[in-house]
C-alpha cells in the first residue's frame, strides 16, 4: 500500500513538473509497458528453450525436437505434458478470481484488472502444455504475460478502470508485436480485434508500446524474425486473379477450420473426463500422430519456413495439413491454453501452397513459384478466421517488406474476410463474435417501427365522459392515466389517476364533472407508426410510463394504439435469442 501511494504521488508531481496532460503522459506509460511487454515475451520464450533442454536436451524447432527422439518417448512426453497442464489448470480454477483473466474481456467489458495468480498458473499450464509438444501457438500465453504486466504497472499506480483498459491494451499489442516482429500489425490487432475502433486516443498510446517493444526486441540477444520470408516475386496481368481465387478458397475454409475446432470441444466435453484426464488424452492423441508426422509437434514455424524455402510434393505438403490440423483440433478441444493464431498461419501457408502448385501443373511456366501463394495464403486464411482484414494485411506486408506483395494481399484478404462472413461471420476471438452479434443488434433494432408493437387501448374515454366512469375505469385497470379522445378519435390529452385522487379527498361535487374538466392537453409523449425504436426509448425515458399513446401522425392524431415498455424489452430478448440460435 505504503509502495503504491509513493508511486501515484510520483507520477502525478511529474505530470505538474513537465506540464503533462493525460493523453501525453498515457505515451509514456505506454512505452514503459512496451518495455516491460518485450521483456515478459522474452521470459515465456527462455522459459520454453529451458524445459526443453531439460526434457529433451535440445533447444529451438519442436519439429527438430521430435525427430531426435525415440517413438515411444514422442508418443509418452504430449501425453505426460497434457497432464500436468490439466492439473495446474485444475489449480488455477480452485483459485478465486475477481475478475476474468482474458486480457481481451478484461479490455473489451472489463475494467482492465488481470488477476495475477490466476493468470500466471493458466501460462504456467499453457507452458507444460507448450514444451510437451502440443499442437498450439506459444503467443497467446506471451500476449497475455505482457497485458498482466500493464494490468499490474496500471494498477499500482492507481489508474482508473479507462485508462486501465487503455494500458492492458498497450501491453498486449506489445506482446503481439514482440511475437511475431510486426509492430504495426500488433498496434492494428489490439485496435481492430479487441478495442473494435481505431480512435487516435487510444492508437497513438498502443503504437508507442509496440515500437518500444519492437526495439527492445532487437537490441535484445536471441532476436529473429518468426518466419524467414523470400522475396516476393513481381504480379502483373491475368495472375492477380489467381490471388482472388486463393481469397475464395481461404474465406471458404477458414469457418470449417474453426467449426472443426469447436467441434473438438464438444467432443472432448462430452467425455466427462476430468480436466487432467482430457488434456492428457488429448497429449496422447498428438503423440500418435507424431510417431508418423512430427511435424504436427509445435506450432508450425519450422515447416511454414520450409515451404517457402524449398520445394515439397504436393502429397507430403496435403498429408501433413491435414494431420496439423486434426493435431491442432485435439489440442485446443481437449482445453489446453494456448493461442491458435500461428497454427492458422500454418495452414494458410499450406493451402496457399498447394495452389500454387495446382495453377503448376494446369498453367505451367504463367505463375509464380508456390511459395509466393504460401505467403499470401497465410495471410487470407488469416483475415478470414480473425476478421480483422486490415491486421492481416499489415502483418504479412511487415513480414515480407516488400510492396510486390502489397496488391495480391489487399485482394485475397477481402476476399477471404466477405467469404468467410457471408457463411457465418465467425471467429476465432470470442470477443468479435460478440461485438458483430452486437452490431447485428443494433441494426435489427434500429429497423423496427412501433406499427409492429402496438396494442389496443383499452383505457379510452370520449370528451363528455362521466366522473363514475373515469373512477370505474381506473378501478378495473391499474393505470396512471386514461386516453381521452374527442367524437372523430383524435387523440386530445389524458386524465391523471392523480387529478382524480385529489378531487375525492377534496370531497368536492362530482356528479355533473367530466373527462374534459380533469383533461391534461400538456401531455406531449405521443408515439407514431414510423418512429424508430430509439426514438420510442427516447420517449419513454421522458416519460417514465409503462406505455404510451399511439397516433397516426402529429397532424392527424387519430388514436391507433398504445405501445408498452415490456414490448420493446421482449422485442429485443427474441432477437437477442434468435441472433444465439443462429449462431
């Protein structure tokens, strides 16, 4: 506590002695968490090379790994792996938790607040799970260490719940950019996948933490590119078709890869199995495969940059995508922590290599090497399965360095992105998916009119009514007011429950009183049939009623209707039900 007060009275005499607003101090905790970013990916990276010296004394490409070792001993260490990953993640769900530990919700819905413990256990999970051999992508756990360490520089230094989640931003778009070498695709995914908008005060501070990170990475030893790109050859005339083509086929593969995934899940829930158990069978189903395919081990680095340095049959490149696939599916279904953002690159490049090697043998010595559709594949597979386009765009332009690669990108990315979401719009974030069903929403209620919620009125009342009769009615109907309309059912005010309450304490004389002598001409919360449902809400919290009148038009106020609250309540919760049942 003493820590965390010193810390916030420093921070804000350095904003008085510098003259520094909010949004110019925001850059300079954000190059600090860029910093502290780099550092925490660098940690998981020598945490893996560690274990892996220790279990298999040899270090670097998990493919290299399982090819040095005996069949039995490929086939028993996933499956030891997968067990101590389910029983610290068992531990980690026994661990209370005050809020989640995604840095994606905790940044989307949350208040930025990771807990640590919570987090450190599922990466400690995510490491057994990693170094064992399983068929997953190490970032995740990298991306989520370095948003805990924004989450904690923020915290201590009492930020509030804004610019809280603005710091745990900052930290993962450090730990994406530390990753994969690609600062401004890491500033792009945290503000299209997670934020959801590029606004310029929150870009600017995330762009800052991924240069500092993207430094701090290179002048750092041990540094290198993920993947060794080639350079890319020339595009011109009929080929760049053949890279719209490579967009259809990648929008059309990207949802069956991800419905694969999920359909794992529920394979493996069904089970029943306890957690331990599950990831270990599942550790022991990669071991399998990798008695024959080791390359299904890891997360796809060594073989993607095998592709596209050297030339593979069409059969060997067909056999192993389809075995990394299923490993990657009994991975992720059996509920290891890990990111599957690389194995999707992985099969990106597969696909995009073997047509390649198809336009070869229809149009041969009229297209560019197979590597060069590798390359472009990796990143339509990629705006496809994410739905973030412009990421993926970036990514592999940063990647390659090369503005050749620019135009047959652009094209297969949208491409892929309208392709996969014209046939279900789904994603491999949980969090996009929510915020286009949001979206989605909000369209459909935008687009509905009170003419499909109106009701009868069944508290009307002519000008000359009685005063038994307005009693009576607010008798038979518990009501705050009563419609009033004149001979031609216009509408022409209410009488207030209130007004009539009055007059019988008063004990005034009643008999020859009527609905015109109570009439409230003031009341001005009308609804008409074209109106938007925003506008309606925006009427009733004006109100403050349960229903309100419907008219014709404010010229012709003929009295169609009432409308009620709880109809446009439930008007929403069936959409909200139906947007869930067509998901």
């Amino acid at each position: 506590m003493l820590l965390r007060s010193t810390l916030l009275r420093y921070r804000i005499r350095l904003q008085r002695m510098f003259g520094f607003s909010e949004s110019n101090s925001m850059l300079l905790w954000a190059a600090v968490v860029g910093f502290l970013g780099a550092l925490a990916t660098i940690f998981f990276r020598e945490c893996i090379y560690g274990l892996q010296m220790l279990l298999t004394g040899h270090s670097g490409s998990f493919v290299a790994m399982a090819k040095s070792l005996p069949w039995w001993w490929r086939l028993l260490l996933p499956a030891a792996g997968g067990l101590v990953a389910g029983a610290i993640l068992l531990l980690a769900k026994r661990v209370p938790a005050a809020a989640t530990s995604d840095y994606m919700e905790a940044v989307a819905i949350g208040d930025g607040n990771i807990p640590v413990r919570h987090s450190l256990l599922r990466s400690l999970s995510s490491l057994a799970t990693i170094v064992s051999g399983g068929s997953i992508g190490r970032e995740g756990s990298m991306v989520q260490l370095s948003a805990l360490a924004a989450s904690l520089v923020g915290r201590i230094t009492h930020f509030n719940p804004a610019r809280l989640r603005l710091l745990v931003a900052c930290g993962a778009a450090a730990g994406i950019t530390s990753a994969y070498n690609a600062p401004i695709a890491g500033a792009f995914f945290v503000t299209e996948i997670v934020l959801g908008a590029i606004v310029m005060e929150s870009f600017g501070p995330v762009v800052v933490a991924s240069v500092v990170a993207n430094i701090t990475m290179r002048e750092l030893p041990g540094y290198r590119p993920a993947y060794e790109m080639p350079p890319f050859p020339p595009i011109a005339g009929i080929e760049i078709l053949w890279f719209v083509l490579l967009g259809i086929m990648a929008g059309a593969a990207a949802p069956q890869f991800l419905r694969l995934l999920g359909f794992s899940k529920d394979l493996f829930k069904k089970t029943g199995l306890p957690l331990p158990l599950r990831l270990g069978l599942g550790g022991l189903l990669v071991g399998l495969i990798s008695i024959w395919m080791p390359e299904v081990w890891g997360n796809g680095y060594s073989v993607v940059n095998s592709l596209l340095h050297t030339p593979w049959l069409w059969w060997s490149v067909l056999v192993v995508l389809v075995l990394k696939v299923v490993a990657t599916a009994i991975t992720t279904g059996s509920g290891a922590i890990g990111g599957i953002f690389t194995p999707t690159l992985f099969v990106g490049a597969a696909i995009g290599y073997l047509f390649g090697q198809a336009l070869h043998v229809l149009l041969p010595g009229t297209t560019s090497a197979p590597f060069a559709f590798a390359m472009v594949g990796m990143g339509a597979f990629l705006a496809a399965a994410t739905s973030a386009p412009l990421m993926a765009i970036l990514m592999i332009f940063e990647m390659t360095l090369s503005y050749q690669v620019v135009l047959p990108l652009m094209l297969s990315c949208v491409v892929a992105y309208f392709i996969s979401r014209s046939i279900n719009g789904a994603s491999m974030y949980d969090i996009t998916i929510k915020r286009n069903r949001d979206a989605q929403e909000r369209v459909k209620l935008r687009g509905i009119h009170m003419s499909e919620l109106i009701r009868p009125a069944q508290t009307v009342l002519p000008m000359d009514a009685s005063f038994a009769e307005i009693s009576g009615m607010f008798l038979k109907y518990p009501v705050k007011y009563i419609y009033i309309v004149d001979q031609k059912n216009r509408y022409c005010g209410v009488v207030a429950l209130q007004d009539i309450t009055s007059c019988l304490l008063d004990k005034s004389d009643t008999e020859q009183r009527r609905a015109a002598d109570f009439l409230r001409r003031e009341f001005l919360h009308v609804v008409t049939p074209e109106m938007s449902l925003g506008e309606a809400l925006q009427s009733f919290l004006d109100h403050q009623g349960e229903r309100l009148p419907v008219v014709r038009s404010k010229n012709d106020p003929e009295l169609l209707g009432a409308v009620y609250k709880t109809s446009l309540l439930d008007a929403y919760f069936r959409l909200d039900r139906s947007q869930e049942l067509h998901a």
